[in-house]
C-alpha cells in the first residue's frame, strides 16, 4: 500500500489514543516468541500504546514486553494442529473481542473468514509464497502438489479480496494481492543504537560456523552442511552449530548417524532472545537453503541477524540474493547442492580471519544503518493508523 495513500485516507478527526484498541495476533503454528511475530510486530504495536494480546500455543497466559500472551493447546500433529489447535485459536478470537485480528497462518484463513463474517478487522500477514512453498512440501504427494498449490493459491486470493488488510514479508509476495490494502513489511533486525551489543574480537572467537532457524529440515541444507563441516581440515578445528526443531524423525536419525555428526553441536529450538548470544560466539553463518521457488525470491530473516551480529555469511548462489547481498559485500556464495563448495568456503573464511571479519563488519554496518526494522515498523503502524481510522461501514 502506497504511504502516502494511507496518509490521504485517515481522517483529521482520529484523536483517539491506541491504548482504547485492542489487536490480537493469532497464529496455530508459530512458538508465542517469534521473531517476526513477538519482537517485531507484536511488540512494536504495543510500544505505539496499543492493547496488544498473542493467541498462540503455548502453555500458559502471560504478559510479556508489554503483550499479553493467550495461551491455546498445542499439538504438534500436523492434522491435530489444523483442527484442534485452529478452533481453539477461534474460540480465543472470539472470546477476546478485539478490534483488529492479525492471522500469521495459511492454517487460519477459514478463522479470518469467520471473524469477517462477524463484523471484524482482519489482517493477513504473509511470511512465505505458499503456492510455491506447497510444491517442495515432502509430506504431500508430488501428483498432488500442483493441485493443492492451486487451491492454496484460490484461497489466499479469495482472502485477499476480503481481508482488511495484507502484510507481505516480501515484495515478490506482496505482488499477488491487492496494492490498495497491500503493505510489505520485511524481516529485517531490531538494532538497538542505546544498549550496542559487546561484540567478542572476532579473533577470540572459537571456530564455529552455525545455522540458526526455527526449523532444520531437507531442504534448509541439513545434509549438505554435516557433510560439509566434515570435510574442513581437522587443523582448523571447526564445530557445526545447528539450532532448530527437527521435525522429520527420518532425517533427525540419517544426520545423527553420519559419522561427521561428532563435529556437529546441534542444541535444538532457542527463544529469539537467546540466538544473539549464540551468533556473537561463531565465525561464519550458514543459510543454505535449496533451490525451490518460494526460497529463491525469500528474505530469510536468519540472514539480517548474521549480519547483525557481524560475523560473514556463506549462501545459496541465488539471482535474487546476490542482487541484494553482493554490493553489501558479507557473502560468499555457493551451490547448496555442492559440499565441497560449501566446506571451501568455510576454510577460506576460518583461514583469512582478517577478510572474513570485514565482511562481517560490512554486513553490521548495513544492517545499522539502512537494513532495520526501523522503517519497517513505521509502515506497520500506518497500516494500522488507517485501519482504525477507517470507518465501521468500510470494514465489513
């Protein structure tokens, strides 16, 4: 949604203060700490004096950072959590009587439509290109892929058109659905410039190369980047950092069982608020994802936080991402597919500390002056300014 756009829409007479609103952000899925969901959006808004309350799973209700946190069930079956988890998230909702829901989930459209139908605010905000991200879901039959990305892609379009607003965390996203309600709001880090972070002399940092994600999975590069930490020179002492659920039992049992696996740490899900400390003791970053559609137009959000940390960062060999990265200049790119490219890359860098640390260097510096949430949490609360202002006919 074009700024100014919003800005001629909202009424001189909005005087209001945000307290008297109350938004609840729903999700099925995500922990009630998400990065994107929690610590950005969720606690921004309540940082701008709105009422902000967190349906999730979770086991118990809580404030935290100024937002409430409603617990729901959690079940972590993939068709327990489309159907228990989701009408307990409805119940939730309901129960809460807010003036704005804010839906996280594909999982959650038929919540949305529902709270429309009772006179609502809803906004859908778009982590991922599901259409795309539906043809490389392992669990689906590859002759129903194209069928179910096609009735995703009809749903969310029906949604789109119904919906108060969308948040894309992409442009290429953002794309799909209506400019006029359509704001992009990417991942890009919380930099604090009163409390700066103590960074370690990179020099004095142990050699260890780590993925951080909510999730360690296929086609994130699980194999890929266990083989490859397995083939850097024993001199150099290297450890692979892996945090992250592990979903698949099958993959947990085929990494755990390689023989480089001795060199691998791996330490599980960690809160968001933890995974900088972790970040500030490795040399290297790795985001290694596949080449699947829906990842190649991706802003991964673990990619500001290595660059936030300042340490350098060795990625996929994608167009798009060279595009954004390459004149930044924190990356080395690779084929995901290649180990032995992978582990080159991961031996020049522990071998050139100099050149590994200004790379890291140049990627903090992006991430503190122009790659933040800052501006992007301004379009958030616009897109929000313009919603509460907007009259009650205009929103059903």
């Amino acid at each position: 949604m074009n700024d100014e756009s919003r800005s001629a829409l909202l009424p001189s007479s909005f005087l209001l203060p945000p307290s008297s609103f109350h938004i609840v952000h729903l999700t099925s899925v995500h922990p009630p700490l998400d990065n994107r969901i929690f610590f950005k959006e969720c606690r921004s808004l309540a940082e701008a004096g709105y009422n902000v309350t967190l349906v999730a799973p979770h086991e118990q209700t809580e404030l935290i950072d100024g937002v409430r946190i409603r617990g729901v069930p959690l079940n972590r079956f993939r068709w327990s959590r489309v159907t228990k988890t989701m009408i307990a998230v409805y119940a939730a909702a309901v129960d809460e009587n807010a003036d704005v829901y804010h839906l996280h989930d594909p999982e959650l459209i038929g919540v949305g439509m529902l709270l429309k139908l009772r006179g609502k605010r809803v906004v859908y905000d778009v982590h991922e290109d599901l259409p795309r991200q539906v043809r490389s879901k392992d669990w689906i039959p590859r002759c129903l892929r194209p069928i179910v990305a096609g009735c995703a892609s009809l749903a969310e379009a029906a949604f789109g058109r119904v919906a108060n607003g969308i948040v894309a965390a992409t442009p290429t996203i953002a794309r799909r659905f209506p400019t006029k309600k359509t704001c992009t709001v990417r991942n890009f880090p919380r930099v604090s410039h009163n409390r700066p972070v103590q960074f370690r002399p990179y020099n004095q940092c142990e050699p260890l190369v780590i993925h951080a994600s909510a999730e360690i999975s296929t086609a994130r590069g699980a194999v890929e980047m266990v083989r490859a930490i397995g083939l850097v020179s024993e001199h150099l002492n290297a450890r692979l950092m892996l945090i992250g659920h592990v979903h698949d039992p099958a993959l947990q049992t085929k990494i755990s069982s390689m023989p480089e696996w001795s060199r691998v740490d791996w330490l599980g899900w960690k809160p968001a608020r933890e995974v900088p400390t972790l970040l500030h003791q490795a040399r290297i970053g790795l985001n290694l994802l596949h080449d699947f559609p829906n990842y190649r137009d991706a802003l991964p959000t673990k990619m500001y936080e290595y660059m936030s940390a300042g340490i350098p960062i060795i990625a996929s060999d994608f167009p798009q991402w060279r595009e954004l990265y390459e004149d930044i200049g924190c990356t080395l790119f690779v084929d995901p597919n290649n180990v032995q490219e992978i582990a080159d890359a991961i031996q020049w860098l522990l071998r050139h500390p100099t050149e590994a640390e200004a790379l890291g260097r140049r990627g903090r510096r992006a991430v503190e002056t122009t790659l933040n949430w800052k501006s992007e949490e301004q379009k958030l609360l616009r897109m929000y300014r313009q919603l509460i202002a907007a009259p009650q006919k205009d929103v059903a």
